[in-house]
C-alpha cells in the first residue's frame, strides 16, 4: 500500500481473507478499494471490519475504522448525521487515549468542522489538538495535516498570513515526500489551494500548483489531487484561464460523481460560477439546482447563495439579489471572515443598486473591517471597487479614484475579468461627469479584456456602451427618452434629494416598488448611483 499500488493490494488483502477472515486484512482491502473507487466494497469491509474489531475487544481498531466511515458517510454519500454518528462511536471507543487513532479522529472533527459546519474556530481547536499529539507521538504525517487544517481555519478566521506561513510548511513536507500517508499528503496540498483560493492569493496559488499538479500527474491512482484541482480551477478562473479552468472542472465532476459523488459538489458550484462570467446565465442556474440537491448540498448550500445573488444582480434584480445574499449571510458564522466578505461585497453592490447609502455604508464599514488583516493584492481590489460603488452614490470624484485604484489592483495580481468590470464602472462615472472621450476609452478596454478571456457577453454590453456614448456627441433623442412616466417621476424626486421612503410616501407606493423604480433608471441610463442620477436628470431637465 505504501507504493500506491491498489489492485496489487487489493489482491493479497483477498487472498489473506481467503484463508481467513481477520479485522486487519478487511481494513486494508476497505483501504485498497477506496483508491480503486470500489465504494460497495468500501462500505462492507469497513463495516464487517469494525464489528470484528467490536467482537475482539480491540477498541483503538475499531475506532480507526469508525473514524474512516465516519468521513466515507459524509464524501460518497453526503450524510452528515450517519457520519456523525460513526465519530461519537470512536470518542466513546478511544476516551482520553492519547494514541494515534485519537490524533485522527481529531482530524475528521476538523474536517467536519470546516466543511459541514463552516465553523472554523472550533476546527482551529481541533487541529492544535491533533497537531499537538502528532508531535508527541512522531507522527509526521498526523502532524503536518494537522497544520495544514489550522492554517486553513486560520484563513477563514482572517489571520491570513499566520495561516499561510502554517500552510506552506505542510505543504513543503507533502511535496519532498516527508510525508507518507498518501490520503494525508493529497489533503495538506488541497487545504493551501483551497485557502490560496478563499483569501484570493492568486500569487501563492500560481507558485505552488504548478508542482502539485506535476505530482499529480506523476501519481499511481486516479484521485489523487482531485479536489486540489476543484479548488485550483477556482484559481484558474480568477486568473481569466477559463479554458483551462472549464476543462479542470469537467474532468473533475466527471471523476468524483462516479465515484465520490457529494465531493463533486464544490466543482459544480465553480463551474455554475464560470459559466455565469461567461453569460450563460441558464446553464449556470441548471448547475446551482444540481447543486443544491442531495447529496451535494451539504457541502455548499450556502455557497450557492452567493452565486444566486450575482445572477440576479446581473439580471438587473437587486431586490432579489438583496434576499439571497442576506440569506448568506445569516448562514455564516460571525467568525468565519473571508466566506462573510464574499457575501458582504454583493451585500454592498446590491444597496448601492437599490440607491440605500446608509445601509450600502454599512456593509462597507463591515468588509473593510473583515478583510482589514488580508493583504492579497485581489482582496484590496474588490475593497477598493466596493468603495468606488459606495462613494459614487455621493462624491463622483472620490469614486473615480476607488475605481481606478480597483483595475490596477486586479490587473496587477492577475485578476483580469473583476479589472474589467472595474473600467466598465469608471467609464460609466467618467460618463456622468461630463468626460465621455476618456469613458470610452476604458470601456473600450474592458470590451478588450472581456474578449480576451472569454467573456462573449460582458465585451458586447461594453461595445454597446461605448457606441451609445460615442454617438452622444450628435443628434440624438432625448436623454431620459427610455424612461417610462413614473420613471420620470422618481428621478424628478431623486433629484430634489428625497430618500426612496420619501419618494415612497409621496407617490403612494410603497418603498420595494421605488427601490426598483430607482434600479430600472441607473440601468437604462447607464449610471451607477442615486447622485449621478439626480446630477444627469438636473443636466438635461424634463422630458
């Protein structure tokens, strides 16, 4: 087993349990078939093998197994009740035993902690504890995944660089081959890739996937690394490789659906993720419903609110937007900071689309502060555009600078499709104040890097853009013609300085219908704020 050689394996466990049937010779052929992706096998011979333990009072044995079921429950067949069921069996086996099997079943706490629970304090807790054991004990292997656990809970808790300096020790001994466990040596590298995504480390990712996947490659079995490569898809998507991101997922879901199907839940949520850059906002609906189904959902419910909220927002529904990513939010734990910032920048877009200042100042003043320890060059930029968005509700010029500060913050670390979006934001700002030859040349570059990258639908709505704004200079209609009468109303409103509740009780509707009055007016005007709404409507007057 130490080659990796799992039919060879498998072949002498059989042969042993041939001559007679012993709790060890099960656990190795349960071990052989997992890497063979024989999960009906791993099933019967783990659980055969438990009870043989049970039966031989040999409890250290049957808690290893019960342990290893309790993690098959939850990545085969997404139950997270049996497997939680199979860890209370080991606790009671083990006791206060300081033995390796403890310092293992304290790593699939930590697995559960983070994965199921998105609660990374406690998963912190419980790597310190492996960790700790694997030292005394001179387990190399225990220790350094343990590390690796904590310095994934540490990212998700904020404490971005302790948690990496953590991650690229553990890595470091998985890659030399100081590691042996060959299922402890693939899951330390997922946890870098996997936090190098979470806090947007495009730079970390870059320098260590290249020797990852080269390992995988090299490697003697087909799962190795296949989680790793979910999560380095997800990098390949910030950096704008979408063909190779797109070709990573679709090899990935393919492989762990047959095998460990509810594991395939975090590449289909990336993949609905692409296809929603890529405008084919269907298909990315179709993957997020298949996500969201058993056995996928416990893995990430909640992380496909976050893409519901953006697919809404793109379609111009802030309201609905609004509902799914508060929904998100109420879903992540007060501790767990970078998933929190992911829903706090739509938080921020969605009350700026809805014209709330107050409550779009609010949700700023709670990112900055989550990410206020997060010094990724992508994680300053997605501040800086969540700035530029609130700014331009009331001072144009400080949100010029927020917009331009965000496209060369995502530009530099390699994040061209968010630095795209950012141009498209200031030329449409440059717009409101009067600047139209320089808005367009933004525009017109973000139309360039959307098509550079593949993303047909956002560089045609750049064009078009950047073609009404050229033609703005000759004669044409009436500025505000697109807009309906009671359009026309609120914008008169907003221009006299009323708040949606005010607009709300003097036109007698109520506040949900201003807030998408007010939305359906920046969008057909092209503007990104209540303030320049009421500076265009108080430039060219009354229809």
């Amino acid at each position: 087993m130490l080659r990796a050689a799992w039919p060879e394996a498998r072949a002498y466990f059989e042969a042993a349990l041939a001559r007679g049937e012993t709790p060890e010779a099960l656990e190795g052929l349960g071990a052989a078939a997992w890497w063979l992706s024989d999960v009906s096998t791993v099933f019967a011979t783990r659980e055969r093998a438990y009870r043989l333990y049970r039966e031989n009072k040999e409890a250290r044995g049957a808690a290893r197994v019960a342990a290893a079921l309790a993690i098959d429950y939850c990545t085969f067949q997404g139950k997270a009740a049996i497997a939680s069921g199979w860890i209370r069996r080991a606790e009671r086996l083990l006791g206060d035993e300081a033995c390796r099997e403890l310092g293992w079943l304290l790593i699939v706490k930590t697995h559960m902690a983070l994965m199921i629970d998105h609660d990374p304090a406690t998963a912190q807790g419980f790597a310190i504890g492996a960790g700790s054991l694997g030292r005394t004990l001179d387990d190399v292997d225990l220790e350094m995944l343990a590390l690796a656990y904590e310095g994934l809970a540490l990212v998700s808790l904020g404490q971005v660089d302790k948690g990496m300096r953590c991650l690229d020790e553990a890595t470091t001994a998985a890659v030399v081959g100081e590691m042996s466990d060959i299922d402890a040596t693939c899951t330390a590298c997922c946890c870098l890739i996997y936090a190098c995504e979470k806090a947007r480390d495009l730079e970390r990712a870059a320098e260590w996937c290249a020797q990852l996947k080269e390992r995988s490659l090299r490697s003697s079995y087909r799962l190795m690394f296949a989680l790793c490569r979910a999560h380095y898809a997800g990098v390949l998507i910030w950096r704008g490789d979408w063909a190779e991101a797109e070709a990573e997922l679709i090899d990935v879901i393919g492989e762990l659906e047959r095998t460990h199907r509810a594991q395939a839940a975090e590449a289909l949520v990336l993949l609905a993720e692409l296809r929603l850059r890529q405008g084919r906002l269907d298909e990315a609906s179709a993957l997020l419903e298949r996500a969201q189904s058993p056995p996928y959902q416990m893995f990430v419910g909640t992380r496909c609110l976050l893409s519901r909220t953006a697919i809404a927002l793109d379609l111009g529904n802030p309201v609905a937007g609004l509902d799914h990513v508060q929904r998100f939010l109420r879903a992540v734990p007060a501790g767990n900071l970078l998933e929190r910032a992911a829903g706090l920048e739509l938080l921020v877009r969605a009350h700026a689309m809805l014209g709330d200042c107050r409550e779009a100042e609010a949700a700023l003043r709670e990112l900055q502060g989550v990410v206020s320890n997060v010094s990724t060059g992508a994680m300053k930029a997605a501040v800086r555009f969540a700035e530029g968005r609130v700014a331009a509700m009331s001072d144009p010029l400080v949100a010029k600078a927020h917009f331009e500060d965000a496209a060369e913050l995502f530009a530099y670390s390699g994040a061209p499709f968010e630095s795209a979006e950012a141009r498209v934001e200031l030329g449409r700002l440059l717009s409101a104040l009067g600047r139209r030859a320089t808005a367009v040349d933004e525009i017109l570059t973000a139309a360039r890097t959307f098509g550079a990258i593949g993303a047909a639908a956002e560089a045609r709505k750049a064009q078009s853009l950047a073609r009404e704004l050229r033609s703005s200079g000759g004669k044409r209609a009436h500025p505000l013609h697109g807009l309906t009468k009671r359009e026309l109303e609120v914008l008169a409103l907003i221009a006299e300085g009323l708040t949606n509740r005010e607009v709300a009780t003097r036109l007698c509707r109520s506040e949900h219908t201003v807030h998408r009055h007010v939305a359906n007016i920046l969008g057909k005007l092209g503007l990104s704020s209540r303030a320049a709404a009421a500076s265009f409507a108080a430039k060219y007057g009354p229809l």
